[in-house]
C-alpha cells in the first residue's frame, strides 16, 4: 500500500515535461462576448460609459449589455463609447478590459447592426493568405444581440389650423394660446409611472426609463430623451402682416415629489433645478442645422430638436423613484401671437411623455450581430 501511494505522488511529475502550451483561443474567443454582451461592465454607478475621458482610468471592465437581467441586449451608449479608438488605446485599454489575462493576444471585435452596411469595428485584421482564407490557429464567437432603441418625441405642427386654432392630427388639444410674446412649451417625465406602467410585464429592455435611479437593476443614469418639435413656422398668425420672430430663450428643469396640480414653474414645483441659457448640458439643434447651438437665445423658424443626455435627468432627480420633472423651452416672440404655450394645457401643465401618446416612438429592440476572434 505504501509503495502504490509512493508511485501516485510521482506519476504527475513524470509527465510535466509533456505538458501542451497550446491556447484555447476559442475559449478566450467566447469568454469575451460573454463579457461584452452580458455584462454592464464596471463600474456601474455611475455607469462606465459616463465617465469622461479623464476618467478612463476607472473603468474597470467593458460591459455592452443594458443590465444583468437583460443579456445579449445592448445599449447604443455602451456601443458608441465602446468602440471609439480615439478615447480607447488598442490593445491595451482593450485588453485589461474585456480580453483580460497576461498573453499578448491579438484580437478584432466587431459588430453589425441588421439591415446596415456599416460595421463598427476595433482591433487587428485577422491574418489570410493569398486566397482571403483565415490562415493560423484563432478562436471565434459570434452571437446574435439586440440593441436598445430609445424613445423620441415627435409633434409636428405643420398642419396646425391658423384660422380656427384648433390643432390637427395626433396633437394635443389646448397646446395652444393666443396673443402673448411670453409662451413655453414642457415636457412631463413622471419616473414612478414610467416604471410602473410599461409593456411586457414592465421589462426594462422596453421602459422609458430616462429617470433610472443610480443603480437599479445595473441599469445607471438611464437613457437619453429627444423632444423634436418641427412645423413650427405655421404657428404664428403674424397679424398685421407683420412677420413674427421667435427666439428661444432658456431651458429650465423643474423638479416636484407631489403629482398633482403641476404647472411650470409652479407649486409643487420648486427650482428651477436647472435653469440653462447655456444649452451646453444638452444638445440642442435649431432649424435643421447640424451644429449644436451653444448660446441661447436663438433664433427659431421651423424645427427644435432638444436631445437631453443619459445620465442629466437621473442627477437633477436625486434617484428619487418619486420624482416628478418638468422641462420647459422657453420662448420670446416680437409681437402677440399664437406659439407653443403648454402652460395652458390641463391637468399637467406639459406635453406628458408616457406609453400611450401617439406623438412618442416607443422603445425597441434591433437586431445585429457582434463577432469576436482572438489569435
């Protein structure tokens, strides 16, 4: 019995010599999109994709995915952060963050949204020979994702009736007022109802969710909202024959724990939380121009488009699941006329941003596929 046990102990050293160095690329192929398409990467409050390229230092981990409860469904925030080379160095931002381990691998991730041509991609080009066939020993994964498309608001009031001021269409009654040089148009984000409300048993892959508290559910900072407002220029009566101009003056965000009355600016509201001539937190583009306006006041003829960040609404909330915000453009018009005032509509006082308006592209998913290979 004491020799058998002698000769196992010494069995493992004979062979060590024999032992294969060979790497299993395919594994470490497969372990990164598990990574990237599973994960929200790290940190998560806040978010990684927040931080500022000053801060890349702490980002601990490349994560793609909207949450831990929803893998393989992706968030074009983590996406376009991810892939930006002029922010992140390859390899080695990319290796200690989603290919992990000490060997010097060389790798190229890409990803291809269904239906387009255009492929982001960063890392190596796979080696081929003369022939374009793969040559040399690599690992490959390919998975099937889907990516998050946020919502947007949408009114167009080209079709808005002058002479009988009644809108047309999908809009909302009473947006409307006449005859004031001072009008406003708010938007209502209510979170509690927004969370609470939403389809497929109130899965976050399809919420307007752009007051997530810090933290839930892996999901941090929440999602961008775009407010487009366009046909602007049949508004005004100009009465007199006397062309009116419209400036936009300010953004303001307004912030209330209480549901109810709610007016700009008004009890329950309190703040302004944010009171903005300098659209510099925001992206705001006027009239179709393609350059975001930096300056307020500026001057309006057709189109607002009014993009407000992942993160904004989150840190002017608190993460408060109660939270009640209200944001109001502001407008100045050179005579009395009709315009945007949406002080006037009732029982909120604002455009309700919510799941059943027909002015609001829901969230949904798209598919693409993301494709990792390692050698």
């Amino acid at each position: 019995m004491i020799t058998l046990i002698y000769v196992a102990t010494l069995i493992p050293t004979l062979f060590i010599g024999l032992q294969s160095n060979s790497i299993d690329y395919d594994a470490v192929a497969y372990r990164t999109g598990v990574i990237l398409a599973e994960d929200p990467g790290m940190p998560y409050n806040p978010s990684w994709e927040t931080l500022p390229n000053i801060s890349d230092s702490e980002i601990l981990r490349f994560g793609l995915a909207l949450s831990k409860d929803t893998p393989n469904i992706l968030t074009p925030e983590k996406i376009n952060r991810f892939f930006c080379t002029s922010e992140f160095v390859y390899p080695t931002d990319y290796q200690s963050r989603a290919v992990f381990g000490d060997y010097p691998y060389q790798f190229n991730i890409s990803l291809q949204m269904a239906g387009s041509n255009v492929t982001q991609s960063v890392g190596d080009i796979l080696p081929v020979d003369s022939t374009g066939r793969s040559v040399g020993t690599y690992g490959y994964s390919r998975r099937v994702i889907k990516v998050k498309e946020h919502s947007n608001a949408t009114l167009d009031f080209s079709n808005f009736n002058v002479t009988s001021g009644q809108p047309k269409g999908n809009l909302p009654l009473g947006i409307y007022t006449q005859n004031a040089t001072n009008q406003a148009f708010s938007v209502y984000f209510n979170y509690t109802y927004l969370l609470n409300s939403g389809p497929d048993y109130d899965s976050i892959a399809y919420q307007i969710n752009p007051l997530a508290p810090s933290g839930a559910n892996g999901l941090v900072g929440g999602e961008g909202a775009l407010i487009n407002l366009t046909g602007l220029q049949a508004l005004p009566q100009n009465t007199g024959g006397i062309i009116t101009t419209v400036n936009l003056s300010s953004i303001s965000v307004y912030k209330s724990q209480s549901a109810a009355p709610l007016g700009t600016g008004q009890e329950p509201f309190g703040g302004p939380e944010l009171n903005s001539t300098n659209p510099s937190q925001f992206l705001l583009y006027i009239d179709g121009n393609p350059t975001p306006v930096t300056q307020l006041p500026c001057n309006v003829t057709s189109n607002v488009s009014l993009f407000i960040p992942p993160g904004l609404l989150s840190y002017l909330g608190g993460g408060d699941s109660s939270t009640l915000l209200n944001i109001t453009m502001q407008f100045r018009l050179s005579q009395q006329d009709w315009y945007l005032n949406s002080t006037q509509v009732t029982p909120y006082g604002a455009f309700n941003y919510n799941y059943t308006n027909p002015n609001i592209t829901q969230p949904h998913l798209e598919d693409g596929v993301m494709e990792v290979a390692v050698w």
